[in-house]
C-alpha cells in the first residue's frame, strides 16, 4: 500500500511540474519562434529577429508593459501576419524568450 501511495505522488508532482512548466512557456521553442520568418502567418520574409537582433534589444523592456500586446503589435504590423492568441502557447514561449533575454 504504501508503495502504491509513493508511485501516486510522484506521478502526481511530475505531472505537477510539467504542467507549470508548460503554463510558463518554453524559452527555447520561444528562441525559434522570434527567429520564425512564418510566425502569426507573417506576409513577408521577415521575423522578430530582424527588428530586434541581440540581447540589447530588450534591456529596456518593462515588466510592467502588456508584453503580448507588443508582440502582437510587432507581428500584425511589420510582419504583416495575425496576432496569436494571448494564452497560446506561442505567445507563453514568446513571452518565456523575452523575459529571459532582459534580464
């Protein structure tokens, strides 16, 4: 019985953590996303990279700032596509890659 009581928990914290781990966003499929000419079903040849190379691009960045609305500012705009959706997780890797480059 207690056995079965410690496979249970541990499956239980796992799952646990991979559940917040997705509901935070993945940095790196966030990394390949900025780079992603296609993002949002971008018009042109153009992905985030190309307005904001490096990591200087985002020291300024605000914590405070509605970061999805800039996003989706960037990809309606210059790359001519379609907003994601703000609980996409698109956006939560988008927003994952960021926060990590400002820091």
């Amino acid at each position: 019985m207690k056995k079965i009581a410690l496979a249970l928990s541990c499956v239980f914290t796992l799952s646990t953590t991979a559940i917040c781990f997705a509901a935070e966003g993945n940095s790196a499929n966030g990394e390949k996303l900025f780079s992603d000419p296609t993002l949002g079903g971008s018009q042109n040849d153009r992905a985030c990279i190309n307005c904001h190379p490096g990591k200087d691009a985002f020291k300024s960045l605000s914590k405070d700032k509605d970061l999805a609305k800039i996003i989706n500012a960037c990809i309606t705009n210059p790359l001519a596509g379609n907003g994601l959706e703000n609980d996409s997780q698109e956006m939560k890797d988008l927003k994952s890659y960021i926060l990590s480059q400002s820091k």
